[in-house]
C-alpha cells in the first residue's frame, strides 16, 4: 500500500475506506516519513550511511542551519526509497563513502 501511495494510485476520496483502516493509518504514516527523509537527503549537504543488520543508520548534515539528522531505516524503508533514481544515487554514494 505504501509504494502505491507513493506513486499516487490510491486517491483517498475513492479510497477512503482502505485509507481510514489502521492499515492504511500505518501505509500513510510511513509515507509522510519517507517523502520527509527523501526530502531531506535532497537538500542535506553531506549523507553518511552505515549498514547495521538488515537496516541503515543515515546521517544527514545541513551546515547552513547547524544541524545533523541521524535515522533509522529498515531494508524495507530503504527499497522503497531506492525506486525513486536520485534518492538512489545519493545512498549508493553514501555508502560508498562510508
């Protein structure tokens, strides 16, 4: 349902009884947080991965504003974000950095 979501093939006003069940609730939580991580990886300046187990721990850097984000995702999260081509791009260099 997530990767649905993310392609936008499940408009909730047709799909609202799918959207309002907790799986859905769920599916659209994990959304929201890869859009804003994808987000971020986008206008970090510097991203470090580090694969722990079947994960990633992710370290983003935005140096204009000081700050450092530092998430955790499953294999799961990561292969949903690796099927957009530029978000792919910046976790191969990032690992391949590490």
């Amino acid at each position: 349902m997530v990767r649905s979501l993310r392609r936008r093939e499940l408009p909730r006003n047709r799909h609202f009884a799918l959207h309002d069940s907790p799986v859905g609730t769920q599916a659209r939580k994990l959304h929201r947080f890869l859009r804003a991580i994808e987000g971020d990886l986008e206008r970090s300046n510097d991203v470090t991965a580090r694969i722990e187990g079947g994960g990633c721990l992710l370290t983003m850097r935005f140096a204009a504003v000081r700050l450092t984000r530092v998430v955790s995702l499953s294999a799961a999260d990561l292969q949903l974000l690796a099927e957009n081509p530029k978000i792919e791009s910046i976790l191969k260099a990032a690992v391949a950095d590490s």
